[in-house]
C-alpha cells in the first residue's frame, strides 16, 4: 500500500516539473520550439540536396560522380599512327620523358620521334597524305596544321629514310616540306622515297616513283615536274626520254645532293627493286633485299657537282 502511494506522488511531481514546451502543443499552435530550444532532427532524415544547392566543396570523386566527356579528336595539328613495328620512341614538345610509340597514338606538332633498327612506322594526316619512317631515323614534326584547303606540313629530317605517299593541295597557303640539311624539298602529288645521311657530306637521295616534287638547293631552286611515262620494270626504260632535256626526272629515276649540290646532269635510273621495296612498305610486307638498293651504304656513288 506504502508503495502505491509513493508511486503516485512521483507522477504528480514529474508532471509540474515538465516545461510546457516539451508538450506538442508548442507556444503559438505553429509547432516550432521557442527560440532557447534546439531543434531535434534525430527523428528525421534531412531533406535531399539538388545538384545545384549541393554544397560545391563536397566530393565528387567518387566511381559514381560523372566525368566530362573527352572532345572527338579534330587531327587538325597531328597525325595518326597507322601502322608501326619494331622499337620507335616518341620526345614531345614539352621534352617529357620520351615513351615508347604505339599504333593508333598522335603525334603533335614539335614532337621527334627516333626509329631504331630494324623499325619502321608509317604516320597519317587529316588529309589522307602518308610518311612512311624506316629503321634509323630521326624526324621532327615542325609544322602540321590542317584547317579547310590548306595544308601546312613541315618535317626536320636529321637522318634516315621517308617513304613518302602525299596528296596535292591546291591553296596558296598550302605546303608540305621537309627539311634536310641546306636542301629543301617541296612535295606535291607524290611518291618517293628520300634518304638523307649528314655524316656522308650530307648526302641526300630523292627516288621519284611519280608526282611532283621542287627543290631549293644550296644554290638555287628547281622545279621537277616528274614526267608521268612508261616504264618497264625488266629493262628499265622509259617510252619518252625526252623529257630530261628540261632537267625534269623521269618517273621511276633519282637524283643525289652532295653538301647542297646536285650531283649529276641526267638522272639516274632506279633499281626496279626499289619500287618494289616501296609498295612493300606501305603494305607492311617484308622487302627484298639489294646490295645496291640503299645509296646511302654505297660511297662509289659519290659524284662531282654537275655544272649548270
């Protein structure tokens, strides 16, 4: 009985010490707890941010935050690894550390790039033009820009052979050169294949398959408008051999430069093995070998400037 009395007495104290705001019908009937009382939020979640109330310092690094999407490559200033094999290395513009090159990478505007023995990798452009780098060379990428018509191309040679497959393009602000030492080379439509060796008087060999080529010598600037004529590739003739009479190389001839200077009057006529071996590379077949098939490894060809 003692008990149930203090029981009671216990309620009745704890009723008139509770505040009147610990009841639910707060001051004001709007149901918020006067200024002095802190809100519980421990009942309930907080409300969902948006994107766009969300705090901005919050991370967002996380698997499940977007990405931007990378912009489709334009090729306006590079060129495409088509086709490559064998060890070639890659120096960027900004002299990283060079890395090791791979088909279907770009290659920029300022970079060099070294392909070593027994290598070969072929580089392609917006425009459809191909430059083929054999074994042993060294190139830089100095001028590549392709906006509309106009096609700017400019490649450092510093040794090594280019097998080269270019279009024409009409605008006057368009070229395509490559620089080799005191000589100059201009390209059109054309097919050949250049080779250039600075440690052999700066030697430079140009293979006219066909097409257009000029160059600018240590000493002047020829046009060679290579004539389109037959060939026969056992006898290595051509059907019209009077166009040489305007120092203009026959298709399927060559021409050397020596420390700046042409080598010879008349053309040589080419090995059919190096047409041959031209076709090959492109298609990443192996070549034929010849002993005289690389002018470069040959110092009997070594000639007397021609007189003009």
């Amino acid at each position: 009985m003692r008990s149930n009395i203090l029981f009671t007495l216990a309620l009745a104290a704890l009723s008139f010490s509770t505040p009147r705001y610990a009841l639910s019908d707060f001051a004001g009937g709007a149901g918020e707890p006067p200024p002095d009382m802190p809100a519980d939020t421990s009942s309930s979640p907080a409300a969902p941010q948006s994107p766009d109330t969300a705090n901005p310092s919050a991370d967002t690094s996380s698997p499940a935050a977007p990405t931007s999407r990378k912009s489709p490559r334009t090729a306006d200033n590079e060129m495409e690894v088509l086709k490559l094999d064998g060890t070639i290395m890659i120096q960027h513009a900004d002299r990283s550390k060079p890395t090791a090159l791979q088909t279907g990478a770009y290659v920029e505007k300022g970079d060099m790039i070294t392909v070593y023995d027994q290598s070969w990798v072929i580089l392609r452009d917006r425009r459809g033009d191909r430059i083929g780098l054999d074994g042993n060379t060294v190139v830089t990428l100095d001028e590549c820009s392709i906006e509309g018509p106009d096609r700017q191309v400019r490649l450092l040679l510093q040794k090594g052979i280019i097998f080269l497959r270019t279009n024409n393009a009409d605008s006057r602000q368009s070229f395509f050169e490559i620089n080799t030492g005191a000589v100059v080379t201009s390209l059109r439509e054309l097919e050949a294949i250049l080779s250039y060796d600075p440690d052999k008087s700066s030697l430079l060999d140009i293979k006219y398959i066909r097409g257009s080529i000029n160059v600018i010598d240590q000493t002047h600037e020829e046009t060679f408008s290579v004539s389109t004529n037959d060939y026969d590739v056992l006898t290595r003739t051509e059907s019209n051999v009077g166009a040489n009479e305007n120092r203009s190389p026959l298709e399927h001839t060559e021409h050397t430069w020596q420390n700046g200077q042409m080598m010879e009057t008349e053309a040589i006529d080419l090995d059919h093995i190096d047409e041959i071996n031209y076709y090959k590379f492109f298609d990443g077949e192996p070549r034929v070998q010849s002993e005289n098939s690389n002018i470069l490894l040959d110092d009997s060809n070594v000639r007397t400037p021609r007189h003009r």
